[in-house]
C-alpha cells in the first residue's frame, strides 16, 4: 500500500485557504484573535519583514507586518494567546522627524 501525502502551501492557512494581509487606515481599526505563529524575514518586493498570523473566532487568518511600533509587544507574546491589535494611527517620532504607525496590543487575561 502506498502512502498519500498532500503538499503544504507555504501561504496556505489552517481552514485551506490564504491568509488575509490586515493593512489598517482609520484610527481605531482593531484585530481580534489567537496568535498562531510568526514568519521570520518572509521576502517582500521592499526587503525582508517579520509577520504574526492571526486566526480570528470565525476561522479566518489574518497576517500582521510586524513593525517596529509592534516589534516590542509581540516579544512578549506567546503562541495561543488571545490577543487584539489596535491601530492607533500614524505617529511622528521626535527624534528622528519620521512618521510611523503606532499600535497598542492587548492580551486576554
């Protein structure tokens, strides 16, 4: 008897289908959801960057650029936890005059 082995998409998430990219405008945008896993140095046409897969209560999973307004917070994280990234919009950083975007994260207790 042979064996039979399906091939693992590496953009495939758990319900077959590919995540969705959350990209938030407005202030106040929010994701909800359990953090799955992070791609480290996952190739972009602008270098390479770091993402953290959301899976949200309805079975979607969303991927999360990390940033380094969110670098420190999802340090902190870990695998299972419930957790809600809210986009507070662009921010200007005094030292260095650049403008970026800041998120707040919050994990269930």
């Amino acid at each position: 008897m042979s064996k039979q082995y399906k091939r693992i998409e590496p953009f495939e998430d758990a319900v077959g289908g590919r995540p969705s990219f959350w990209n938030p405008e407005q202030h106040g945008e929010y994701l909800e959801g359990v953090y799955k896993r992070k791609i480290e140095a996952m190739p972009t046409p602008y270098g390479h960057m770091d993402y953290i897969e959301i899976q949200h209560v309805d079975g979607l999973v969303f991927r999360v650029g990390v940033t380094a307004g969110l670098q420190r917070a999802v340090d902190r994280l870990k695998l299972g936890d419930e957790i809600k990234i809210e986009y507070l919009g662009m921010t200007l950083n005094p030292r260095t005059k650049r403008h970026y975007r800041e998120y707040a994260v919050f994990r269930l207790e």
